[in-house]
C-alpha cells in the first residue's frame, strides 16, 4: 500500500463528507470488530460495507445500526445519511443525486486506507448501489471511468458521463476536492474549519462488489397501496409535509428531469459481482423486481428470494444479515 495512503483506524469516526454537488452528508465509521489484531493487519480489515438505507431511513435509525453491528463483526462499515435525511443537508432526490451520496461514502472508505470496499443498500438504497456500480466502474489503474460504447441493452449510459461529469466538474470548482471530510474523534474536528478534503476522491469512489435489497427494478411503480402512498408523500405538497413533520425527510419538490437510470437500465452497466435479495412477502415491490433486475444481469448476477421476508432493513434478521455479509467478504 502507498505511503500517501492512511493506515486503516480501529477508532470509530463521525464525519461530515460533501458530496460533488455541495450537499454535507453525516457519516459514521466504525471498524471491524472481529479478532484482536491490530487495524490494518488483518483480512477483514482491508474490507468496507457501506451501507445506504432505504427512503425515510438514516444513520441513526435502528435498523440501519442493527444491520452496522452484523456486518462489523467481519468488516469495517460505513453507514451515513442520504441527503434530506437525519443530519445531513438538502433534499431527498429519492435515488437520482443519492448516488453522490454514496460515491462520497465509497471515497471516504478509500481514503481511510480501504482497498476494497462493498456497498449494500436496501430499497431506496438498493436502487442508489446499483445506478451507483453501474456510473463507477473501476479499471486497472484504480480509477473511474465514463464508458465510451452503450453496453448491450441498454441505450442509457450517456447517464455515467453525466453524474460523473457532476463529479469532476464539482471537484475543480474547489480545487480538485470533490469529496470532504470532517472527521470528529473523541470530540474533535480536523482541519482549520471543521472539514478536511481529499484529493480526486471521485476517482476513487467505484465499489468493488454490489448487494441490493429489496430494489425496485422500474420508476413510477405504484402496483401496491405502500407505493401508492410513498409517491403521494413525494408528489404532492401535503405529502412533502408530512414527510418532513412524520418520517423527517425533507423531500425536492422538483420532477426528475431528465428521468435518470433506472436500476433495472442500470444491472447491464455492472462489472462487479452482484447479489439481488428480495423478500417474497414485500409488500412494496413484488417478485417480478428482483427477477427483473436477475434477468438483466444475463446471469451475471446471484438472486436470493428470501421466502417470508418483508421489505428492506426493517425486515432483514440477523440471520440473513450474516450470510449478505459472508457473500459480501467472498465475492
């Protein structure tokens, strides 16, 4: 490993990270809890789960932090909170500039000294980690790139450029710093104003392995009553109202434009390996999602359908989280 490269913490951290668009997303590390080595000396220590929760969740909630503490028990874990939810500033986008989000979460793990890192995201979340696999991909170099030919099926990757684009163009309105970082210890922050940067983290934000739960495959699904009332609490004024006074999230007012990729356009775009779980009791999203999204992959991707499960963290025991993790360490 380079020596400009920070040797892996066995502290936990709190950090405020600025993703490519200016937005602060909260944050918080906490190292691998498996063994009695020392940080940095042991297998699972070279190994990050970023975690992103689903639409009204974040950092702090319960179930997020249950998830936290299974997979800590053999990797470090990253979980922060999307834009417009808990700490962090501006507005759910719900799974279009998440993406940034979590690139910035991915960087964050790098440059703590991570060498490989594996993001999980569940419903919301779910569909940011595959758009997110899909825009980052990573070559022998280590860095990002934007894909010059369409993959096959798919006529939507000029969407990679774009937030990618967003990215680097962020990065040099603040000197080549897209991605931030003030990192709190016992107390205390770095840097002479709260936050510290680190350099081209946008090159280094790609994953190296992918786990989507409970993902939608398609926008604008309202096949079921639970998303007829989610994109009535996104839609309308008064739903807006009561996501942010009921379930704390502040919600964009503004309609996607353009219509960003879709996971199910996202799963041909992925070069990492990737696992689809699903629940064959959602009540949001039935099993003709993740058999979409399987399908898409043209038997790249691996396909749990969890018989009895319901939807996303909320419904993921701790039974289910250890095997995700195993897969996660593994793949």
């Amino acid at each position: 490993m380079s020596s400009s490269v920070p040797s892996i913490t066995g502290t936990p951290l709190r950090t405020t990270l600025l993703t490519g668009d200016g937005v602060r997303i909260e944050a918080v590390y906490t190292p691998c809890t498996a063994g009695s080595g020392a940080a940095g000396d042991r297998a699972a220590d070279r190994t990050a789960v970023v975690l992103a929760h689903g639409f009204t969740g974040a950092a702090d909630r319960p179930a997020l932090l249950r998830a936290a503490s299974v997979f800590a028990q053999r990797a470090a874990v990253i979980t922060f909170s999307f834009r417009g939810h808990g700490r962090s500033t501006g507005r759910s986008t719900v799974g279009d500039r998440e993406v940034l989000d979590l690139a910035a979460a991915v960087a964050w793990a790098r440059s703590l000294g991570h060498r490989r890192v594996v993001t999980v995201g569940f419903s919301m979340g779910g569909s940011v980690v595959l758009r997110h696999a899909a825009l980052y991909t990573a070559r022998g170099d280590g860095k990002i790139f934007a894909e010059a030919e369409p993959s096959e099926g798919t006529d939507r990757v000029e969407g990679r450029a774009e937030v990618l684009g967003a990215h680097k163009g962020r990065a040099e309105a603040h000197g080549a710093h897209s991605g931030g970082a003030s990192a709190e210890r016992d107390g205390t922050s770095t840097g002479d104003d709260g936050t510290s940067a680190y350099t081209d983290a946008w090159m280094n934000a790609y994953t190296d392995a992918v786990v989507a739960v409970s993902a939608p495959a398609r926008w604008y699904y309202r096949g079921t009553a639970p998303m007829r009332r989610l994109h009535w609490v996104v839609t309308r004024p008064m739903g807006r109202l009561v996501g942010r006074l009921g379930f704390r999230t502040r919600i964009h007012r503004e309609d996607w434009d353009p219509v960003p990729l879709s996971p199910v356009e996202a799963v041909p775009l992925i070069t990492a390996p990737l696992l689809i779980v699903h629940g064959d009791r959602d009540p949001y999203f039935p099993v003709d999602h993740p058999r979409m999204l399987a399908e898409a992959s043209r038997g790249r991707a691996e396909l749990w359908l969890e018989h009895g499960m319901g939807h996303a963290e909320n419904a993921a025991d701790e039974e289910l989280l250890t095997r995700v993790s195993d897969w996660a360490g593994s793949a």
